[in-house]
C-alpha cells in the first residue's frame, strides 16, 4: 500500500512501512555493530524500461524509494534521497557511487538485483539476494588498500526478524 494507505503492489506492505519507520533509529543510534549514519542514501527510481522477476514489472517499485524516505527526511533533510538510475542501471549506479562518495552510503534496491551492485565492490558478497529476507544488511567496508570486507548484519527491527545471512522469511 501507498502511503496514504491505498492497495498498491508496486509499494510497501505495512510491514515494509513499519520497518521503513524503524530504519530510522537503527541508521541514526547505529547499535549494531558495522553499522554506521549515511551520509547519502541512494534508491532505484521508477523506470522507463520494463524489468519483469517473480511476475511483475519491477521496473515500477517504489519499494526502494519508501524504505529509505523516513530516514532521509529524519537524517539527511538538507542532501535528500538520490534517485539517478532504475532497475538494470546498476554499473553505472557503481560507477557514480566510485566517483562521488568517499563517506557513508546506503544503497536501497530491487533485492534480484542487489547482487549486481554488491559484486561490483567484493567478490565475498553473496551470489542471490534471498527474495524472502527484508530484514538484513548488507554492509561493505572500505580498507586503506581500496579493497571492501562484507558482512550481513541483523537489523533485528521486527518482531520475527533473522539472524544475519539466515534463511527464511521476516
């Protein structure tokens, strides 16, 4: 549903909302280890160009956008949310996000294609992204060297939320 609570497939549902809302002391207390405040935050916009996965034009979400827009507007009022490319866009996300961030980014994103956009900075980042999982993040830390660590870290928002890398729902 939208959020102004019309039935929509291409939204959030209200456990999406809930955790949308949730993000925001996780990002800004960061308690969880490895988890540190954005410093910008980027998501997936509407495309042009259809993307169909698990039968419906993902191309369309605005799942990406909703999850991150409670923390922008509580953390980052003044930078606000970058939306410069859609679904199947994900090098050139990789390329802007190499040539302009040097601090804190979190990226939200269709989560078939979170992979395409995970590989692009360490060779541990898993392979899939589990369609089932909402509650986990993935997190790439940057060594002197230029080289990113991965790790899943647990946001452990919701009641029923994983282990980080745990299979299953949320």
């Amino acid at each position: 549903m939208n959020a102004d609570g019309v039935q929509d497939v291409h939204s959030l549902s209200p456990r999406g909302w809930q955790r949308a809302g949730a993000l925001v002391p996780f990002f800004r207390q960061a308690w969880a280890a490895q988890i540190e405040t954005p410093d910008a935050v980027y998501a997936s916009k509407v495309g042009d160009t259809e993307v169909i996965a698990e039968g419906h034009d993902i191309s369309q979400s605005l799942r990406p956008q909703q999850t991150v827009t409670p923390l922008v507007d509580a953390l980052l009022p003044g930078r606000g949310l970058q939306t410069p490319y859609a679904v199947g866009a994900e090098s050139e996300l990789v390329q802007t996000l190499e040539a302009t961030e040097s601090g804190v980014v979190l990226v939200a994103w269709e989560h078939n294609h979170i992979p395409d956009i995970a590989k692009a900075f360490s060779s541990e980042a898993p392979a899939t992204w589990p369609g089932s999982r909402f509650d986990d993040v993935w997190v790439f830390t940057r060594s002197p060297d230029g080289t990113y660590a991965f790790a899943h870290v647990a946001q452990s928002l919701l009641s029923g939320d994983l282990a980080a890398g745990s299979s299953g729902s949320s």
